[in-house]
C-alpha cells in the first residue's frame, strides 16, 4: 500500500487542481461554479478511493453505491419538489445499501463498562446513526464555507483516531479515512480562499454520509464519540453566539444609556471571521472532550472549559468588535433599511411635523408602527410587505427596530417611539389644533374606557365617535358610512398585526380621513386593561420580558424573535463581506495602478 503521508498529499494536491480547473471550465461555460465544487470534489473522492482501496472491497463499493442512489435520488426528489421528505427516503435508500455492504452498527460500549449488543436490531440502530449524524452536520450549511471546514476537522479527528488508537485497523478503512481527509481539506481550502458558497443540500448529504461510514468501520469507541462533539456544538453555537450578540450590543448599550449618551457598536462582522471563529469554538470542544476521555478527570476538563470560555469571549470581543461610536452617521430625514422596510431618522418632534403636514395634505395617509415581528412577517408575507411599503411613515415600535439599526449601520440612528406614546402625542396636538379624531378596534368592554382616558388627558379633543373590532363584513358598510359622515381628521384602528394594515390599506380610498394609524394594543393600554412595563424594563428595552412575565401566553409570539436576530445578524454578514470585496476590488485596483506607474 502506498505511504499513507503520501497518499493524503496525492488527493490533497490533484483534487484542489481539479476544483481549480473545474472551476475555470464552468466559468468560461457560464455556469456556477459554486453550485457544482461539493460534487465536482466528491467524485474525485470516489474515484481515489475506488483506485487505493482492495480490489475486492465492499465497503468502496458500498460508498459509491450508496452515493449513486443518493445523488439520483436526491435530484429526483428536488426536480418533484418533494422537498425535505423527498431527499430524506433517498437518503434512508443510500443507508440500507450501505448496511448491506457491511456498514452497520452491532453494539456500543456502555460508559461503566461492557458493551450493549443489538441483537436484531443492528440495522435500525445503524440507520439512527446515520440518519442523526447527517441531520446535525447539516446545520453547518447555515454559512457558506462552515460546512466544508466542519469536514475538514472531523477528518482529522477520524483519521487521527484510526491511525493512532487502532491497533489493528482495516486497510480500507484508512484509505477512506486518508482520502476523505485529503479531499476534504482541499474543498475547505478553496472556499477558505474566498470562494466558498452554501452548499447543496444533496451535496451535503453526500459528504456527511460518508462521513459518518467512518466511525461505525472503526470501531474507535472513544473517537467515535467524539466525532459527535462537532456536531452538537455546532446546534449549541448559534445559541452561544445570539447570547453574545444581544449582552454585547443590546443590554451593555442599554445600561449605558442609563447613564449618559447612548452608543452603539462598530463590528468586524465577515463571513470568514464568523466561520473561522465557530471552527475554532468546535476545535476548543473537541480538545476538551479529548481531555476528558484521556485523563477520565472531570474537574480537570471542567476547569479546561472554564478557562476556554473566558479566553474565547475576549477573543471573540478582539476579532469582532472594532470600537464603540455615539455619532450619527445619518442625517435626520435620512432614510435607512432594516431588512429592506424603510425607516426615517427621526425622533418625536419629526414624526409630529410630518403628521400635521399629512393633515394638511388633501390625499388620505397611512401610518404604520412595526416592531422587530412585524418586520420579520414582511419577510414571509408579499401582501404585508406590500402594504409596509406603501405607508407614508413608518414608525420604529420596538426596541428590536432600534437594535437592528445600530447593528446594520454601527451608529445610534433610530429613536424608538411606541405606539402608546405616539397616540398620546397626537392626541395632545389634535387637542391643540381642533383635529377630529374616530377610534376604531379592541374589544366592546375596553374601547369605552380608553376614549374616557383620552377626554381625561385631552378635555379640548374633539372624539367624534368609536366602534369595537368586533364586527362582521355586513356591518363594515355602515361603519364607514358613520366615519365618513363625521369626517374626523385621524382614524386610529386597533384590530392587531396584520389586520389593521390590511383594513387600512383596503380602506384608504374608501374613507374621507386625513391619516389613518395600526395601534396595536394601544386601546388596552389606555383602558387600563394591559399593563405597561415599569420605566427600567422600558429603558433597558426589556418591555417585552416583562409582557411575557405577566402574559405567558404572549410566549409563542416571542419565540420568533431569534429568527429576527438571525434575519440581522445574516444582513450585517453579507454586508460587510460584500463590503470587504469591494474594498479588497479596490485596493487591488490601486496596487496595480501604482505598479503601472512604477
């Protein structure tokens, strides 16, 4: 058999020669490259371990069987729009062909010692294996270029496993795991290059199938578990890293507030800086795991961690966080985007110029106050999206709103306005101006209560009348046959998101009003019959913590949040990489300008 350094370089060397020149063949033909170098280095692999393996090898033959029903499948299942279930039976086909090839899991060792055997049930218990396996690793398409740097790494951890803790270790299987270690770590180079795109879905399957042949023809106890360390760590990786994320830029700024000017972040956010760092997280874990099953000390591996954490959270503040900035970088009246919904730079004062201008105004308005789910139902939703769009303002509702803004743009721009202090501000200056007003929404029992609440706080307003939410399509006709007959100036309506924006939008030509407003659950708020957070959860922007306190089930609706964070923290990624190309564009173009000049 060929030296094993040597054939790992073998594969290493041609197949970043081949991704390189099959890349360059796809350019020319216009074709992605970046969709086909997963199964352009994936054939290659079959092909090397076809070549090194025994001629009567049925595990090669297995893996290129299996990978055959796979690849077919998977592309059938893509082409039908099966979608997830589709791809899965393709993948359940490809597991049993490999069980049948003799890859297939016949006992565990058990943690106090001995071994449990399944007896009779080896095949499920592989195909649990192999489902489990492919599943976690597939969370590392999250970025482009994770995925194939986790290949990488837990090549290594394999192949380290089998040459050095294996005794008596199968040919075959250190051919797999050298030309799985070589293949994989040319693709991860290459995307390390600044090439690297997310990878397919049936790619991935590919690559993390085979993988996982790995430990179950071992037979490393020890490294086979540890091939599940990466894995796990990379589901527990975006929860660590949103914690981050929310202490750092949210609450830490927050509490400064507190005491003087607020400020904001200015982040060295790449997707290259942000996969290195969880490559590196996964590593620290992985040593860890391994120093717990050399030595069998758990203090010893606790206090490895405990150190680990402190120097990998400063090391994650060094790389990621440049400075701290108070200046605005946008004029007022400017106009921003957070997730492509529009906001102006504005605080109270601008918002009620532009009100009493819209009054002026003979066209009817709309104003729209969405906070951090509302954007994120834009997002799923074309129709709300839409009418978000079309609005004439679009008010920051939300501590969410402003927090994604100094995420994006680094700099404190937005000032939050809630919609209860918002309709308090009108209510004031409709009072001063004589504007009519006509509340529309909440429940039959509160909507009287919060316009007694308003002629308390507003003796002068002019409320020229109110209607409750709660009315059938037959009654809609008459209702804006009253709203037109009063003529008020405002219509503030309050059905809940999405509803008082369709209605609005549906409306607008419909109703004589001047502005119309979604207020939420302002009517309850003002009736007395919802609660707002006490002044520190306002400050700190925890409002909605203590919401869900008092409203457990306000819970559902909150668990969506991590998915707006995600929405951002995806945004500024792509931002600032695409900000980072241009930048290396343009340097590169200056470089060969003063060389020209030399």
């Amino acid at each position: 058999m060929i030296h094993p350094l040597v054939l790992f370089l073998l594969v290493l060397v041609v197949s970043f020669a081949w991704l390189d020149l099959q890349a360059r063949f796809l350019s020319r033909a216009g074709i992605d490259e970046n969709r086909w170098q997963d199964f352009a280095a994936y054939g290659l692999f079959l092909a090397f371990l076809v070549v090194f393996s025994s001629h009567a090898s049925s595990l090669a033959a297995g893996i290129v069987g299996a990978a055959a029903l796979l690849g077919i499948g998977g592309s059938i299942a893509r082409q039908q729009g099966l979608g997830a279930r589709g791809l899965l039976l393709a993948e359940l086909a490809a597991y049993l062909c490999l069980v049948r090839a003799g890859v297939e899991i016949h006992f565990i060792q058990r943690p106090s010692g001995g071994y449990w055997f399944f007896s009779g049930w080896s095949t499920v218990a592989t195909l649990i294996w192999f489902v489990g396996f492919v599943t976690l690793l597939r969370a590392a398409r999250a970025l482009p270029g994770l995925f194939q740097a986790v290949l990488a790494l837990l090549s290594y951890m394999l192949l380290g496993g089998l040459m050095f803790h294996q005794k008596n270790s199968s040919p075959d299987a250190l051919v797999l795991g050298l030309v799985l270690a070589g293949a994989t770590t040319a693709l991860w180079l290459r995307g390390h290059r600044g090439r690297a795109a997310r990878t397919d879905s049936v790619a991935a399957s590919l690559w993390a199938m085979t993988l996982a042949v790995l430990p179950v023809v071992c037979a490393i106890k020890r490294v086979a578990l540890i091939s599940l360390v990466t894995p796990l760590l990379l589901l527990a990786t975006p929860v660590l890293f949103f914690t981050y994320v929310m202490i750092t830029s949210y609450l830490a700024p927050n509490l400064a507030s507190r005491r003087g000017a607020r400020w904001a972040f200015r982040w060295n956010f790449s997707l290259e800086r942000t996969v290195d760092l969880v490559m590196l997280f996964c590593l620290m874990g992985n040593m860890i795991a391994l120093v717990y099953m050399a030595t069998g000390n758990g203090l010893w591996a606790a206090g490895l961690a405990l150190l680990s954490a402190v120097v990998y959270w400063r090391l994650v503040s060094f790389v990621l966080l440049a400075d701290r900035t108070e200046h605005k970088r946008l004029a007022r009246g400017e106009k921003l985007e957070i997730l492509g919904v529009p906001f102006t730079v504005e605080g109270f004062d601008d918002v009620l110029k532009r009100v009493e201008r819209m009054i002026d105004e003979s066209r009817p308005h709309y104003i729209i106050t969405p906070d951090a789910l509302a954007i994120l139902r834009t997002l799923q939703d074309e129709a709300y999206r839409d009418i978000v769009l079309r609005a004439d303002m679009r008010v920051p509702d939300g501590a969410g709103v402003v927090w994604a803004a100094d995420v994006l743009y680094e700099s404190p721009l937005l000032e939050r306005i809630p919609g209860v202090e918002l309709v308090d501000r009108i209510a004031a200056t409709a009072e001063q101006k004589g504007w009519g007003m006509y509340l529309l929404g909440a429940k039959p029992e509160v909507l009287p209560a919060a316009a007694q609440t308003l002629r308390q706080r507003h003796p002068g307003l002019r409320l020229l009348g109110a209607r409750d939410g709660y009315f059938t399509p037959a009654d809609e006709p008459a209702i804006l046959e009253e709203i037109n007959r009063l003529k008020p100036d405002i219509l503030l309506v309050a059905m809940g998101v999405p509803k008082q924006e369709s209605w609005i939008a549906a409306n607008l030509q419909r109703i004589d009003v001047k502005l119309m407003m979604g207020v939420g659950g302002t009517f309850d708020v003002l009736a007395g019959a919802a609660i707002r957070a006490p002044a520190i959860f306002r400050s700190l922007g925890l409002e909605w913590l203590y919401r869900v306190a008092r409203e457990p089930h306000r819970l559902s609706r909150i668990a969506s949040l991590p998915l707006f964070v995600k929405e951002v923290l995806r945004e500024k990624l792509l931002k600032t990489s695409a900000e980072a190309s241009e930048d290396s564009k343009v340097a590169g173009a200056i470089s060969v300008g003063l060389q020209a000049q030399r």
